[in-house]
C-alpha cells in the first residue's frame, strides 16, 4: 500500500515535491506552510494543479496537520540548515512518522553538529520512526555518484569532483548567496561577513563519501573566489557588466593519510554560456583504475531534487528506524509500476 | 573481523580476485581448481606472488576445501552459464558458505532459469547463506550504473546503453565467442548455429532494471551483426584483413507498456581505434530530465569485475540469507580503512 504523505513547506522547491508526489499516486494527507498567501488555500490551488487535484487544504498550523495522520512520510522543504530544521522534524518523529528533508545539510547531520544528529538519531528510534536527508547535491551529484562509480575499483586513490552549472534561473536570495552582481572587492568582504556563502553542502559530500569508502578525514581546505565576468551576463533578475562577479567558484579539499583525497569544486554563475563554458558534472576517480566521467549539461538541480525526495519514500520505509543516511539504503530509483 | 574466502576457480579472472582479496587484507582459507597445472601448487605461485604471500594451497578437491572452513565467502569465477555453475553453488551454500559469483547469469539467475533461481535461494535461504552475482557487465556499466543514474529522475520514460570496449587484450576463446577473423557470411552461419554467442549477460540487465524501476517487460528483440573492417586490424593473437569480422554488435531492445523502454548496445571487437572509435560507456536517459553521460575509456571490464566481486563482501554480509540481488544492497564501494 502505498505511504501517506505530509508536504512541510509549499515554497519553489516543496511546490516540485508535491506535484511529482501527486503524479507519482501519493496521496498528501496534509500540508504545512506559513505563509498567509498559501495557509488556508486549497493545496491544489498553490500548486497551480485543478481543483480536486488533491483534497488538502494548506495550514499554518504544523501541530494540528501532523496529529492528523498516522505514520505518514513528511516532506520537509524549509531551510538548508539543520539548526532551522532539526526541531520541526524532530516533532514529526516524536508523532511516528517517517520524514525526508532536503535540507542539505540534513544528507550528512553531523557533519554540521554531532549533538543534534544524535538527537535526531535517538528520536526517530524511540518513535520506530526514520529520518534522511536528500537532494541533487548534496545527496547524488557529488557524492552518491561518485560512490556508485568507485563499484569497480579495487582501490581509490583520489576523487576529483566538478560541478558547473548556471544560476539564471534562480531569484535574489540564490544570487546573493553567491555574490552575483558585486565588485571583486566587495565579494571578498561578503566571503568574510558570510554574506556569501556560496554552496552548502560540501562537509556532508565528504562525511558521505568518507564513511562509505572507510577514509579518516584529517582536515579540509575550503575556498571561495570570485568568478569575474570579462562580458555583459544578463538574466531576467539582472544584469552585470564585465568586471563584476558573476558567481562564486566554491572549493573543498579533503586530506586522508597524510594527503589530498578529495577535491570538490562547483563554480556557480550566471551564463556561463557567454564566455564558452557549458555546465556539466564532471568526476574523476584515480586508484586501481581510472573512471573519468562526464554528464552535459549537469543534472537539473531542481527537478533532480524532488525527484531524489520522492523516490526515496518507497526506500526509506525498508530502512531500521533511526537516523538513515543513503549510503545505507540501496539506490532510490524511481519505482513507477508501469513503464 | 574480516571474512576468510575460499577462492573457486583460478583463471585470468579468479587469479585477479584472489590478488585484489589478499591485498585489500583478506586471508585466502582455500583455493579450487582442477587444472593439473595448479591443483597442488601453493596459491602464491599461481598468483605469481612472493612466496609467503599467503598459504593455501591449490586443490583439485573442491569438497575437500569447502569443508575445511566454516561460514567463508566463496569467490567463485569458472563460467559465464547458470547451468554449469549452479550444482557447486548450492555444494557451497548447503555449507553455510557465502557465495559471489561472477558468472554472468548468476547477476540475474531467473532470467536464465527461474527453477534454478529458486532452487539457490532455498538453498541459501535454509542454510543461513547468501549468494549474489556481480561483475562490471553485467553487473555495473550496463545495469547498476543506469540505475544510479535515475535516482534524481521522477520518471524514466526510455534508457539507452551504448558499451564500445576493445578486446584486443583477449585470447582465441573470447575472441572466438565474438566471430573475429570470420568472413560475414560465415559470421552468419556461427551466431545461427550458437558458436558466436556475442555478450553474455543482456537478459540479466534488462532484468535488474526492470525489476527495480517496477517495469514488466513484454518482450525483447535481440541481434548480433558482424563489425566488418575496412583496415587491417592486429593484436598480439590474431590478424585480420579489409572485409573480416572485427567483432560482434549485440544489441537488445526491451519493450514496455507497448513502446521501446530500453536499448542496449554492445559492439565489441579489435583495435576499434583503428577506424577512429574511442571506446567508452554511454547512458542516455530520457523522462523527466535528460541524464546523457560518458565515461571514455569504459570501465576496464577485467579490474572492475575483481573490484565488483571483492567489494561485495563485506555488503553481502549485511544482507538476509537467500539469494541477494545487486539491488537489494547499498553501493558495493571498495570500503579501505586507510585512505
């Protein structure tokens, strides 16, 4: 039979989820989310689906629609950080029901803080219910992946990981966070005030891959430099002129044994496309053989991620209760009974 | 602790697994083999290894070996076909031993035979043991690789797998099985009377991924077509002139629902390079977003399928007893606790 679920946040990316939740055959027995705009509307209707798509009515008051199911999945879309979304879904835990997040940093909880990630763990057990964290990145991209084709190597020496892709699509808030539209100068400051945050995610794509492989992580590297555009790049939010940044080039190094492991780099901008780069996921693996891996252009970060969300509804039921992590659970294709 | 193996079968690629076993730290129990020329020889030396390096012996007994450990995982590498390495399975598991096989019908044995799928998992199932068929085709580039690949996929509407490899590195028996050197019309001839078989391994796939995306499959086109040469083509065995066979191009096609869902190709022949194709794996997956990835080279077929055997150790383990598919498991990383 298939599972209940909970949508927790309705914003961009929870609208994604329950759309392709709905395509797929669940049923959303409930819907949280407190924006007035959306709170007390029918969830058909903020999803932009016809009346009677689906019988939920979105509300405001999370306590109320998580009594009224029983061992439902929660669907939680809110914020990328665990310090935001840790209580919410511990509520859901403590009520029994199973929860998926795509917060990032919800992939890998205690790669952001080892007390809550226990806390969480301790929850969910106590209440024989599950919680995991997914997405495109972390959760596949730079990670999951890589995992998948480290499969036939005898020995891994070396992971190289590259992420391109464009941020023309997104809003303010995304371009903000990557210092799209500053001066060189003032990216640097905004690194430095952590206005500029560029991608979240990177210590739970190393946590991931180093528990897989059985690699003690001694330290980590981490930059963030400016991508300085040499054209006019304009999207329908804004434009910026040569000189200025177009995006942010994040970089994470891991060392193990006494050296460099693990690199991860994922330029973020606006139009690479006019200075001739084309967004893709590149990764590299050297040890007992050599696996050099491209996908052009990149796997869509939006709709990849709901699709990781919803696929692993079906997985994560298998799953002992407690704090899951997907390199536990086996791959969370999509299972669709027809073709 | 580390599980002791037994090591069934010391060819070219039981010898690589048992190299890989012992460097990755695991202690060889026993070794099979009924060629006179290794029966009674010391394991190192037929590894080509320092003596010392471990301290089985060979032996032609396998009953012998197989009582002389308990609850060992056995590597087992002697055929390609379910009906020949069935029987000394089930002498396994009716041992309490585990099994990993890198027969090609064992990655999806019902797909060859379901009576004899079921006969290993009672087998299995009623002693406590577990076996699973693995490899790198199939096994990985053509199955658990696309499988990977549609987890941020909502729906996957068509799969496409293109493996170009070289077997320039292989000797008569391979090359035999694949009709080079033959003219076109003798190729006929040899894949009408099952002397060219092509690739081994199709049905397993379009097994794996039907079974896991939830697909009934209806039914399957298959070919095998000569790769005629233009040039002269030569390895270290054999020669070839303009007008030969270079290799086979095995394809199938799997229908679902009506309508084309999955293509595999497989061309595989002799320095391809000579007539400007690279060799690589490609997947192209279409529904909800387009996944279009390469990796050039292919997997190394070779290496990897030791890889895919030895690391599947320490998951089979984890699994229940009875017959374990590749997707019932998490990704069989090399898990090295030193990086």
């Amino acid at each position: 039979m298939m599972r209940e679920i909970i949508m927790y946040g309705l914003g961009s990316m929870g609208q994604r989820i329950a759309r392709l939740a709905l395509e797929r055959g669940y049923r959303v027995a409930g819907a949280i989310d407190l924006d007035p705009a959306k709170a007390g509307q029918p969830l058909s209707r903020v999803l932009g689906l016809p009346d009677g798509a689906c019988d939920a009515t979105v509300s405001a008051d999370a306590a109320e629609v998580l009594v009224s199911a029983q061992h439902a999945v929660v669907l939680q879309a809110t914020s990328s950080f665990l310090a935001q979304v840790a209580e919410p879904i511990e509520r859901c835990l403590e009520l029994g029901h199973d929860v998926i997040s795509i917060a990032e940093e919800m992939t890998f909880p205690a790669a952001a803080c080892q007390e809550t990630a226990e806390r969480l763990n301790r929850a969910a057990s106590q209440n024989g219910a599950r919680v995991l964290g997914t997405g495109v990145n972390p959760g596949f991209a730079m990670d999951m992946l890589v995992l998948a084709l480290t499969v036939p190597c005898g020995r891994v020496d070396h992971i190289r990981v590259t992420r391109t892709n464009d941020l023309s699509d997104f809003g303010p808030t995304v371009l903000n966070g990557q210092g799209v539209g500053l001066s060189p100068d003032a990216f640097h400051s905004a690194v430095d005030d952590g206005r500029v945050v560029g991608h979240v995610g990177f210590d739970q794509s190393v946590a991931l891959i180093a528990r897989h492989l059985g690699w003690q992580i001694e330290r980590v590297e981490e930059t963030r430099a400016p991508i300085v555009s040499s054209v006019v790049r304009a999207t329908d939010h804004l434009a910026i002129e040569p000189g200025d940044v177009a995006g942010c080039l994040h970089r994470m190094t891991a060392f193990a044994g006494g050296r460099e492991v693990l690199h991860l780099e994922h330029p973020q901008q606006i139009r690479p496309d006019l200075e001739g780069q084309a967004t893709s996921d590149r990764i590299v693996i050297t040890g007992d053989q050599t696996v050099d891996m491209v996908i052009a252009p990149e796997i869509g970060g939006g709709a990849g991620t709901a699709a990781a969300a919803v696929n692993a509804i079906e997985y994560l039921a298998c799953a002992a209760p407690g704090l899951v992590h997907l390199t536990d659970l086996p791959l969370n294709s999509p299972r669709v009974l027809t073709a």
